[in-house]
C-alpha cells in the first residue's frame, strides 16, 4: 500500500469514528460503509453480498465471507 492510500484509509477511518461518536444517522452510516468497501475493494477482490460491516457506538465490524476467505 502507497503513502497516499494509507493516508486516504485512515482519513476514511477517522471520518467514520467520529461519525460513529456522534451517533449519526442510518443515512450517514450507510454512506460510510459504502466508503469503506469501495476502499478495500481497490486492494482486495470482494464481492458486494460477502461483505459486511456492524457500526455501533464503540465498535467497527468487517466481515468478509467466501470461499477466498
């Protein structure tokens, strides 16, 4: 992973986390998980249906399932 990626990941994490802190809206959190896989899809191959993201006030979850996984 480039200097520039990581940057960008964890600008994306930040921007999650605090969102999350905030207690944002289904909306909001939608749009963060969207984020979040069109980022790791650009380092992993993942299919849409095997991943899978929790949001709650204290915690991230990303699950990806399949059979390369």
């Amino acid at each position: 992973m480039s200097v520039p990626s990581v940057h960008v990941a964890k600008e994306r994490l930040k921007t999650l986390l605090i969102a999350d802190r905030m207690q944002c809206t289904p909306e909001i959190a939608e749009k963060l998980s969207s984020d979040i896989f069109h980022t790791i899809s650009k380092y992993l191959e993942i299919n849409p249906d095997e991943f899978h993201i929790q949001i709650t006030h204290t915690d991230i979850h990303i699950k990806i399932t399949g059979e390369n996984y």
